[in-house]
C-alpha cells in the first residue's frame, strides 16, 4: 500500500520540474534579468557609487516617511476592501439575483480603467465642486480618504471574483449540517466556511496589498503632490531625476518588503490549507431567502451602486456632453486620424488591445497553468515519508518569484527591458510581443493565485486512488485537477484579459505610436488642451469600459457544455 | 464503468485544448524569437538602409502627407518610436546610448540639454537651413551637436471670463501674483516630475535670482497658490478656462500652462470660438526650445542627418504649430492663420542657460519642494 504513492511522489517530483522549468525561464528572462540589470547599474554603474547607498537612502528622513506612508496606506486598503467586497463575495456566489452575470463583468470594469481616467471620476464625486461638495460641503481629495476609496474602488473585482470563485464551489450542505447540528448561523459560517475560504481570502487580501502597495496614479492623482509612495518615488527618480543609484536602492527596498509580505503569507496559508469538498458553483447559489438575505443583498448592491457604478456614470455622461447638449460627437470624432496625435484613428486602439490581450492572456495561461500544477504536484503534505523538504522549499521559491511582478515598479522592468533585451537572440525592444509578454508577467500571479486555492483544495486521496490505478501523474493531474480548476482557469483568464486591457505602465514604455492600447490612446488625447481632446478620452475610457465588460461575459460563458444553468 | 469512459472522453478535449494553447504559446515566443533576428539583420546593413528610425517624446506629431512628401524624396521610410514624456524620453536615451533605439532623437529641451550633452547623446551636425534660425535659439552653435527645431513658452494662462465677470484684471508679472487680489486663484504643477512646473519655478529663478526666488515662492504660498501632481490635472481639472476644466469643476482661474494653450482650447472646441476663452499673462513666462540631433551609434547616419534637415525646412516648420503647438525657429516660416489667430505673441519670456539649468536643478527643486509641499 505504501510504495504505490510514495512511487507516484517520486515521479511526480521529476514531473514538477519539468513543469516548472517554462515559468522559471519565463520570469527569468523577461522579470529577473531586466531587473537584476537595472538595479546593477543604479549601484555600480557610472557615478561609482557603492551598494552602500541603501543605507544612505534608508537613512533620509524623507524616505523613511515615504516607507511608512506606503505600508499603513496598503494595509488600510486591504482591510477596507476586505471588508466591503467580502459582504459582495458572498452575494455573487451564493445569491441568484437577475442580472447577476452583467454585474460581474461591470464590477470588474473598475479594474481595467486607466488610474488617470478613474481619478476624473473620482474628483468629480469627491473633489471640488464634486457631488459630495455640492450635497453637504465635504471635499475629499488631496486626503488619504480619496486614496482608499480609489483603492477600494479599484480592487473590489479582485476579492469578489478570488474569494466568491471559491465560495461558489464550498459545498453549502456543510454549513447546512453544522447548523442541523445546533450551531448557529454565524458559528457555522464562522468555523466552516471561513476556514475553508481562509486561503482565498489570503489570496485577495495579499493581491489588494500589492496593488496598494505599489499604488501610482491614484495617489498622484487624488493625493496629491503631498503624498508618495515607494512606486512614486521610483517613477520619479528613474524617469524624472534620473537618479539611478536612489532609484536602485528604493527597489531593492520595496524588494524586500515584499518579500518579507510574501513569507508571512507562504506560512499563514500553510497552515490552513485543507482539502475541500468542492461542487458544481452551478448548485449552491439560489435566490435570496429571509431578511437577512435580501437586507444584504440590497447593501451590496447599494455600495456597487455608490462606489463602482456612480463612478462609472460620471465619465459615461461627461462622453456624452458635447458643447451641442448631449450626443454621440465624440466617439464619432474617435474614427479620424487628424489632430496628429495618433498615426491612427484612436478607435483602432480597441483591435490592439484586443490583440495584445488574447496573446498576453494566452502566455499568462500557459506559463500559469504550468506553475500551478507545478506547485500542487504532488502535495508534500501528504507524502508522509517527509523527504519533501528541499522540493517543498523549490515550490516556495517558485511560488514567491511568480508573485514579485506585482511588487516591483513598471517603470524598473521598463527600464530594465531596454537595457537587456537589446541584442540578438533576444533583440525584442521594439517588437510587439514585448507588450504581451509584460502584460503576462501581471497576469500570471493572477492565474496562479486564482487556480491554487482550488487545486490545492482537490482532495490527495483522489489523487493517490488515480495513482494506484497506474496513472501517470500528467493523467492524474488531467483527469482529477482539470476538471474541477475549469472555474478557476475561467476566472484566472479573465483576470488575466483585464490585467492585459488595462495595463498601462510598461505597455506605455513599449507600445509602438501606430498600435496604441486603450489605455495609451486615452492618456495621449488627456494630455493635449482643447475640448475635442478631453471629449474623446472620455468616450474612449467608456469604449474601454464596454470592451472589458462585453469580453469577459463573453468569456465566462465559455464553460463547459454539461454545467449548463447557473452563474457561469 | 461507462462513468469512466465519459470522464476520459471530455478530459481528452480539455487536453487537447491545453497543449494547443501551450502550443500557441511555443509559436508565439519562437516567432518573436525569429522576428527579432529578422529586425537584427535588417539593421545591420548599415549605412545602406532604407528605413530611419526617429526616437521622441509623446507629443511628437506631424501631418501625413508632410512626412510621406520627406520618404518620397529622400526615399528613406520613417519609423517613430515614442518614448514617454520629454524628461523620459531623454533618460531612456541615456540608458541605451551604448546601442541606440533609433538614429535621430527629436525633443530634448533647453532643461535637459545639459544632461543629454554631458552623456554624450549626440554626434555633430550642421544642418541645412541653420542659417535660417536666430542666434538666440542656437545654445550649441559652437559644437552643433543639437540643431534646434522648435520653441514656445511656459506662461501663466488665465480664464477670460472669470476676469471679465468678477470685473478684475488679469495678473501680468510674476509679482501680481503674489497680490492679494489673486489669492487662492493659481495651480501650477509640481516641478519635480512636471515640465511645466519646472519651466515655471525656472522663470521666477531667472526673474528673481539664485538667493530671492525661494521668498517669491513663499510670498505664493502664502497666497494660496495650489500645486498639483501633472498638466493634465492642472489643466483639464483645476483651471476654471479650459472646457474640461469647467466640466471637472475647476475653479482656480489661473494655471501654469503654455504660450500656446489659446490657440489650442479654441481650435479643439467645435465650433471653433471667435476668441480663445484662454489669455496669456505675457509678463510669467520662461523660454523653452526643443532641439534634435543624431543619435552617437545610429545605424543609420546618413539618414538621420537628412532628417534634421527635413526639420528645419519651411514645409515642416509651418506644420508644427497645429500638430506640437510650438512656434517655428526658422525666419521664413510663417505659421497657418488657423494658429496666429488665436496666438498670443510673448515678447520676452525669462531664459537661463542650459549648463546654469543642470548645475542648480536639483537643490532648486528639492528646496522648492521642502517650501511648497510641506
């Protein structure tokens, strides 16, 4: 009984390298590299100046408050994100409401919208003039309350869509049990479902910290030149000042803070992983019962209401109001190349980021998909030889350097990109495919975050039964893993599609001028003066907004033809 | 048993799926791969090559049909790489100058030359028709390293109607703005990532010198001057005389802008307004000049240089101002009526050399920023 598994784990462990080894070059070649050479030649590079200049940095009073202001305004992000979307994960994962299907993709739409386009949205709801202003007098901007809002406002999709993929597949009859068995409705949901969702919520809450943490338009923006964080910083002295031995020493600082985030979390998630029951996410949602449930209902939809769709609106109505009353001028004006701001007519930007996004989505899948089953193959934990230890340590590794991209500046891999993909085999500054590829360096975490928690959930018994019946551990992984991380590959895409329309800082570094992105074209018309140039980047953002909504419906009705009622 | 044979029968699809998609991706790094050689290879030709490559900031622009009339006669074909905001672009420059992105970089300004110069950015080159261009714009005429291809100003602007309404007169110096009469009124950008506000903080340097220009701006600041992140946010939120501006609720009528925002706010308006709504106050202004030259290590040199003198021809000059909304540097440009109709001429902005720019910039702005963002 005992060689059969332990033989499956052998070949398994030779199996994981082989997976692994397309992520590690992948983020060897297009993340590591470009980064390890820029922050070489901020420190060595032509001043002279020595690897000593950390503490020299580290030492500014200014840095230390930039430091400080970075972490608590992460930190507070997280905790407040959490605690408006998980209400909303909830909803959408076990509420049937009309509409439903819609409302996920719009809330989702946020996520994508270019932090320059969103900050006019939010000035005109909480700055000057703005609608709070104009009800009752408050004005929020260049405080640290617009920030967080922002920051709510933008990673609302990433709780409700991480954690809610999970809820909807938590089999709702334990719950049901642990109530039959006396338990009261939130001592069941408290010791049943939340340790089961422990490792998404951790999922979430570590995306939203690292979103935050390396925040940039929206605390330029709403903030203010008063506040700054590392990101800030590194933009500046990188693309500004051109101080490449600060900027260096700034990375290598926010290096280590995420690093330091993703230890904590490798061992908090650790400890709670457990395998799940999982079901159909098609079974366990149906229609709201009891006052409870429509009470929370209607706040979930009261706060999308407020904080995502009011928004939204704001910018859907200023592409609307034309110095003639209200009409289509703009996007008409969308269709013609003059002005000499694009070589294109700007509605062209849609086909390119269309492209740019299937082809980043595409790598992020791949190279994803790989890494995730690189990491729960097989489970250390259940090898009870306990000789894992070195592998279980390679699968940190792994784990971890998937994660960094998130937490290192654009503008360092941007840089970093022109000094090293220069010469041939890889002479790739100026071909298109640099775009995907730096969009799926954002992508990928979001494929592996989204597919671990359920994969690691799959129960090992079934895993090992499939290996004692003489399955190969890449049919063992097909026939058991696949079709149960289906949802998961489903909503880790479209995280990666949204990632890919709405990225902006290393796509703006590559982007070539006749094939400009959504995102791009929107900054290019808001930096000119004239109301015909504002006009169209606002039609342009809400053609951006429609375009990520229409794409990821289209998206998560791709799911498999037996499940063929329900939410997906 | 048939349970079985379904599961196998739907995972098959599924796996067929995955390894096209992992195909797809193989197909697509090889092909990157290969058309990274083919690129390599086509560069490598050297002086022969057809295709020359300009590398510039983001506000580069230029009618069709003015660039396709320069690849018909000089038969090369331009390719443009945009390389962020001005300051980025020349950094990047900076960066690759070891194996340049391109053979010829336009929009390295007066603020920056000092920097792109010291790096040795650029190889000399007169080109024809610097005859044509004033003294005053020519900062590298001994070494013409850089020719200069456009100029404009950094001006306060200010909204015509909220003037005209609360019956005042607009500001004309730098010293009216620190009148009480216009407290609260002015947003400018923060001078350490904005052009701009730099142009601006050079300006009342240049007005009031090294040691009196940090009073100037504490004699602002107490007047309730507000300082924003970018243009964008200055001018498209905050100032109440731009069409976004209104719409955003703007309500400072005063903003650190261009000479040449008036001619821009009318002309994209449809339909165009007799006047701008946008006035200049003419006495705030700091001079900047664009300049380009050949990149050291251009692949293509010969083609570079026949680009520097498409620059400075009539037929580029002139088409400037409603493409980049700069004035010309040559004297037998004369820019489209559409432009001067609106134009607000600028007698003398304040100057500063580019060397004076580089040595102080940085204590200047960290100073500035320690007196106005604190």
């Amino acid at each position: 009984m005992k060689s059969a598994p332990a033989d499956a784990s052998r070949r398994g462990g030779a199996a994981r390298l082989v997976l692994m080894a397309g992520p590690v070059a992948f983020f060897g070649v297009f993340f590591a590299y470009p980064v390890v050479a820029i922050v070489r030649r901020g420190l060595y590079g032509d001043g002279g100046r020595r690897a000593g200049r950390i503490l020299d940095v580290l030492g500014q009073p200014d840095v230390r408050h930039v430091l400080w202001f970075t972490v608590w305004q992460a930190l507070a992000s997280t905790a407040l994100t959490l605690l408006v979307a998980l209400p909303g994960a909830y909803v959408f994962a076990r509420l049937d409401f009309p509409g439903k299907q819609v409302l996920r993709a719009v809330v989702t739409v946020p996520f994508v919208l270019p932090t320059v386009v969103a900050g006019t949205a939010f000035l005109a709801l909480l700055g000057q003039g703005g609608l709070l202003d104009q009800l009752w007098g408050v004005r929020l901007d260049t405080t640290v309350w617009a920030i967080l809002i922002a920051h709510v406002f933008f990673n609302y999709a990433v709780v409700v869509r991480t954690v809610g993929g999970l809820w909807a597949q938590l089999d709702p009859r334990q719950e049901e049990a642990a109530r039959m068995l006396g338990a009261s409705r939130f001592a069941a949901w408290r010791k049943v479902t939340l340790p089961a969702l422990g490792p998404a919520v951790a999922a979430a809450a570590l995306m939203v910290f690292l979103f935050t943490f390396t925040s940039f338009g929206v605390v330029q923006i709403l903030g203010g030149p008063g506040y700054s964080t590392l990101e800030v910083e590194i933009y500046r002295q990188t693309a500004q000042i051109f101080d490449l031995s600060t900027a260096a020493a700034l990375t290598i600082v926010q290096f280590a803070a995420v690093g330091l985030i993703l230890a904590v979390h490798a061992r908090t998630v650790r400890r709670r992983e457990s395998a799940l029951r999982l079901v159909d996410a098609a079974h366990t949602a149906r229609r709201p019962r009891g006052a409870g449930q429509w009470g929370l209902l209607a706040g979930v939809l009261a706060t999308i209401g407020l904080l995502l769709l009011l928004p939204l609106g704001v910018l859907v109505a200023r592409s609307l109001d034309t110095p003639g009353g209200y009409g289509f001028a703009y996007y008409r004006a969308l269709t013609s190349a003059d002005g000499g701001t694009f070589l294109v007519p700007p509605i062209d930007a849609i086909g390119n980021s269309l492209r740019y996004a299937f082809a980043a989505t595409a790598i992020a899948l791949v190279i994803g998909s790989l890494a995730a089953a690189a990491l729960t193959l097989p489970r250390p934990r259940t090898d009870s030889t306990g000789g894992t230890t070195s592998a279980g340590r390679l699968v940190r590794g792994l784990d971890a350097l998937l994660m960094l991209p998130l937490g290192v500046s654009a503008v360092t891999v941007g840089f970093g990109f022109l000094i090293t993909l220069d010469k041939p085999p890889l002479d790739l500054r100026s071909s298109w495919i640099l775009v995907p590829l730096a969009q799926a360096l954002v992508g990928v975490p979001f494929v592996v975050r989204t597919m671990l928690p359920v994969l690691r959930a799959v129960d090992g018994r079934l895993r090992e039964a499939a290996a004692v019946l003489g399955a190969s551990p890449l049919r063992v992984w097909r026939e058991v893993d696949l079709p149960m991380v289906r949802r998961a590959m489903l909503i880790a895409a479209g995280f990666a599609f949204a990632v890919s329309l709405g990225e902006f800082g290393a796509t703006v570094f590559i982007a070539r001028p006749d094939r400009p992105t959504l995102p791009v074209a929107v900054a290019r018309l808001l930096g000119r003066a004239g109301d015909l140039n504002y006009g169209q980047a606002m039609a342009l953002s809400t053609v951006l907004m429609i375009v990520c909504a229409v794409a990821l419906l289209v998206l998560e009705r791709l799911r498999p033809a037996k499940a063929s009622t329900g939410e997906f | 048993m048939s349970n079985v044979s379904n599961v196998k029968n739907t995972s098959k699809k599924t796996y067929a799926a995955v390894a096209v998609a992992t195909g797809l991706g193989m197909v697509a790094l090889s092909a990157c791969g290969s058309s990274s050689g083919g690129s390599g290879s086509g560069s490598a030709d050297g002086g022969g090559s057809k295709t020359v490559t300009l590398v510039s900031h983001d506000s580069w622009a230029v009618s069709d049909k003015v660039l396709k009339d320069f690849e018909k006669t000089s038969g090369y074909k331009v390719r443009v790489l945009k390389d962020g905001d001005a300051g980025e672009a020349v950094n990047k420059a900076i960066l690759t100058k070891d194996n340049p992105q391109g053979d010829v970089f336009f929009g390295v300004d007066n603020t920056l030359l000092s920097r792109a110069l010291d790096n040795g950015l650029f190889t000399p080159y007169r080109a024809k028709g610097l005859d044509q261009v004033p003294a005053r714009y020519q900062l590298d005429a001994a070494k013409h390293r850089v020719t200069p291809i456009d100029s404009g100003s950094i001006c306060v602007n200010y909204d015509k109607k909220y003037f005209a309404d609360h019956k005042l007169t607009p500001p004309t110096s730098f010293a009216d703005l620190t009148k009480p009469a216009y407290k609260n009124l002015l947003v400018t950008e923060n001078a350490s990532t904005s052009s701009p506000g730099l142009g601006f903080l050079l300006g009342s340097a240049a007005q009031y010198g090294d040691n009196g220009w940090q009073s100037y701006w504490k004699k602002l600041k107490a007047n309730g001057v507000k300082v924003v992140d970018g243009w964008e946010q200055a001018y498209n939120k905050e100032f109440s005389g731009s069409s976004a501006g209104k719409k955003a609720g703007g309500r400072r009528p005063l903003v650190v802008s261009y000479a040449s925002s008036p001619p821009a706010e009318a002309i994209y308006t449809k339909p165009e307004p007799e006047t701008s709504p946008v006035g200049v106050s003419t006495g705030t202004c700091f001079r900047q000049i664009e300049f380009a030259g050949v990149l050291h290590g251009a692949k293509n040199v010969k083609g570079a240089k026949s680009f520097i003198d498409f620059l400075l021809t009539k037929e580029f000059q002139q088409d400037m101002p409603l493409n980049m909304f700069v004035d010309p540097v040559t004297e037998n440009a004369t820019p489209p009526a559409d432009y001067t109709k609106y134009e607000v001429k600028v007698a003398h902005p304040e100057t500063m050399s580019p060397r004076k720019i580089a040595d102080n910039r940085d204590d200047w702005v960290k100073s500035w920023s320690s007196i106005v963002l604190k």
